[in-house]
C-alpha cells in the first residue's frame, strides 16, 4: 500500500465507495473555530510556510517540544527556515501521530506536494511551498475558498463590536458566511484576576453603569440580541467541568459585588456565580434560538513558567479526569424543567466520558428537534483516528449516528480544514467496517445519504445555517 494514496485509511470497498462519491465533494461547515476574523477581512498574505502552518498551531507547538526543540525556533524569534527545518525533523520521527496526517495532507492539498516530509528535504519543500505561496489564491480568503468552505464560525467576546463581521458580509467578492459565535468565559470566570476589567469594559460598551449581577445580565442579554443581529447562531463555553450549585439571585449578586469591591472569592462561591450565570445565559440563548456548546475535561496553562513567558493557548494545556457527570445531568434538567434547554453539543476531553455524554443526551432529547443535544465530535487531544473511531462508535452504539452534526476544526489554522477529510476518510472506514462484518446492508444509496447528511446536511439543519446560492 503507497503512503497516504488516494484511498488513505478507507480499508473497505464499501469505504472507498463511501468517500469518493459521497463525502469527498461536500462543502464544509466550520461551526466552531479560532480564526482571527480580522485577518479574513483583511485578506492577509503569508510570508512564507513557516508562518502559515506553525505560527499559530499549538498542535505542532508541542510536538517540536516533544522533541526538545529550543523555544527561540518554536514561538520565537527564529528563523523562518530554521523553524521548518526542526519540524520537519521532529515529524518523521512521529509515525502514528495525527500531526503527521494532518501535515502531509495540507502539503497534497494546498501545495501540490506528495512526498513525505523529512529533515533531509526540508529545504527543498520549504522553497516550493514558498514559491506556490506567491501565487494568487493563497490568501486568507483564497485558502478558505480553496478548502470548499461554505460557513465558518469565529469565536468571539461579547465587547467585540463585530465590525470586521459586517465588513464580509457587505463584501459580495466573497461568498463566504464569516458568522460570530458569543463566547462569554470572561463573565462567567469569576475567579480570574482580570474579571472586573471584563466587567468594566462591558460596561462600556453597552453604556450601562456595572453596579449588580442583574446589570451584567441586562447586558449580556443585549449583546446575545446583537451577536444574533450579525447572524449569530452559536455560544460556545470553555469549562473545566459543567457544575451545578445553584443558589438564588440575591446569593449570586453579594458573590459578584464581593469580587468587584476587591474581594476573595472561595471556590464554593465561584461554583455558586458560574452556576447561576450559566443558567440565565442557556436561558437566554434558548430564547435566540442559539446552540449552546459546552467544552470541558480540560486543564489549561498547566506550565506556569511558560505561562509567564508566551501566555495561554500555546500547548500546555491537558486532560483533565474530574468531569462530574452528575452536575451536567443537573444542570441541564433544572433548564429542561422549564422548557429553556436549549439545542446543546457536549464535549469533553476525556475520552472515557464518551458513552457517559451519549447516555446523557438521550435523556435529554424532544421533538423540537431531529438530535437537540448532541455529542460533539471527537475534540482536541482525542481527534485522532482511534478517538474518531472511539467517539463514532460509542454514539452509534447508544444513540443515532445518522443525526451527528460532523466535525469543526477548532483551530487558529488556515490549513486545518485537512481535518474535515482526516474526519470523512474516517467515518466512511467506520460506515465500510459496518457493512463489511455484515453489520448494515450494503445499500449504497442509503449509506450516501446518511454520509453527505454527516458532512454537511444535518449541520446546516441544526444550525438553522443558509449558505449563500
């Protein structure tokens, strides 16, 4: 079998069927990313590979540290060649890694490049990328159209004014649907330092005086109506774990006076605000008909003294095993009770929380809704090819596959929409291995329509999305 040919990973005939003629084609819907929206309006230009594919992906960030490459050539100063250079010699020595995957498919498909990447040919790839790097359609704009790439979803704080938001979707050059996602986290971390200069700055936005719990959410309300006036369609929440401990509003408001005068805020305290705030924002985005996606399993900014020196988002953060199932079921009966759950994706990074989440969402599924709450595809550490088998097996096994929204690519990467096929080859090997052990028949044309409804269809359904014609 050739490296990476054109059947990668489809290990079936039912599987190669599967991909070629159903999912290769289909456009993609990136619902939840980190693309600065700023560098889409701007159409930015890249000055060269290294810029493009290492300077904003944490993923290879740690692989190159992995492999004791120096800071100064991973995010420092370094120089461009030399940054490829220790990259390309820490790939070939990671058979089995995704990264790996996922490089030598944005070579093929973005320059044209076959062979695999290796330190003896760094620079001779590193030039014939730069060389397909000065030619027209390898912009911004020009990267996203090349991937097929129908609607994507920034993410991005309530104070943003959004301007660079209305900026695209005035601008008829480009057709593609550059949405905002409401991502609250500073509200909701009451225990960061930095807190009351969210609050204050919020505050400033709307013009409305800060002085209670009841204010901010007057305001977060009023931002939630803007973001949905800008086509917004999602909120997306970073959470160590869902937690619930609730307590009244009078409670939650002494909390958040406390931290504004200055104050310690215990733990307990903080589970108390979160829980609270957490329940009048899934209240509100039920109300704007808003999909509320919950991220969590995560421990972030574990190296404190890289911490200190780069900040946080730059590949030190890692699993975290206390994901209380118990606390999400309540949180979310106690919206459920009263009609206000909204449509929800849950992810967790702990892979064993799989068949957990999908025990879960089918306690809370309604006829409002073909899937309302879904198990969100395999994230972050776990978007490997044996986390996407583990994550479609265990939804397949406890709840209907045919309703899965698909893959997003949650990356500050131009390239990574590599990932939606990394995804597809992997969910037509899955779908192939079914019918191969005599599993499901092999009706083609059911199995098509369910793998272009996986890609793309539901997506847009659940959503509420209407990609331009």
């Amino acid at each position: 079998m050739e490296f990476m040919d054109r059947n990668f990973l489809l290990d079936t005939e039912c599987a190669v069927v599967l991909y070629h003629k159903y999912a290769e084609h289909m456009p993609i819907v990136d619902y939840h990313c980190h693309i600065p929206v700023q560098e889409i309006a701007e159409d930015v230009t890249f000055r060269s590979i290294t810029e493009l594919w290492l300077g904003a992906d944490h993923y290879k960030w740690r692989l190159m540290r992995a492999n004791g490459v120096p800071e100064e050539l991973i995010t420092g100063n370094g120089d461009d060649f030399e940054k490829f250079a220790a990259f390309a010699a820490a790939l070939e020595r990671a058979p089995g890694n995704p990264i790996y995957h996922w490089s030598h498919l944005e070579l093929k498909r973005y320059f044209g490049i076959d062979e695999s990447l290796t330190a003896a040919n760094a620079k001779d790839i590193y030039d014939r990328c730069n060389r397909v790097l000065e030619q027209s359609g390898m912009s911004a704009r020009g990267l996203i159209k090349k991937s097929n790439v129908r609607i994507l979803c920034t993410t991005d704080d309530p104070c943003d004014d959004l301007h660079f938001h209305k900026q695209l979707a005035d601008d008829k050059s480009f057709d593609v649907q550059v949405l905002p996602a409401f991502r609250p986290d500073p509200f909701v971390d009451i225990e960061k330092p930095d807190f009351a200069a969210h609050i204050e700055r919020l505050g400033s936005v709307c013009d409305w005086a800060m002085f209670s719990l009841s204010d901010l959410k007057d305001c977060l309300a009023e931002r939630i109506q803007y973001f949905a006036f800008r086509g917004c369609k999602t909120a997306d929440h970073g959470l160590p774990f869902v937690m619930y401990h609730p307590c009244d509003d009078e409670t939650a408001n002494s909390i958040f006076r406390k931290k504004m005068d200055g104050g310690i805020i215990s733990r307990e305290e903080a589970m108390a605000y979160r829980t609270n705030l957490l329940l009048f924002l899934a209240r509100e985005y039920h109300k704007a008909n808003f999909v509320m996606q919950l991220h969590y399993g995560v421990k972030r900014d574990n190296n404190a003294f890289m911490y200190e020196k780069i900040g946080p988002n730059t590949g030190y953060d890692c699993i975290d095993n206390h994901t209380p199932i118990a606390s999400l079921t309540e949180f979310m009966n106690a919206l459920a009770a009263t009609e206000e759950l909204p449509k929800t994706i849950l992810y967790s990074l702990n892979p064993i929380d799989n068949t957990a989440i999908d025990s879960v969402i089918g306690c809370f599924q309604d006829s409002s809704c073909v899937g309302k709450i879904q198990h969100g595809s395999a994230w972050w550490f776990n978007d490997n090819k044996q986390g996407m088998l583990d994550q479609l097996t265990s939804l397949s096994n406890q709840s209907v596959i045919g309703n899965f929204i698909g893959m997003l690519t949650d990356s500050r990467s131009f390239l990574s929409y590599t990932r939606h096929e990394y995804f597809r080859r992997i969910l037509c090997r899955f779908l192939g291995g079914l019918v191969e052990g005599g599993e499901y028949p092999a009706n083609m044309t059911l199995l098509g329509s369910l793998v272009e409804d996986i890609c793309y269809n539901n997506c847009l359904r659940y959503f509420g999305f209407k990609p331009a014609k």
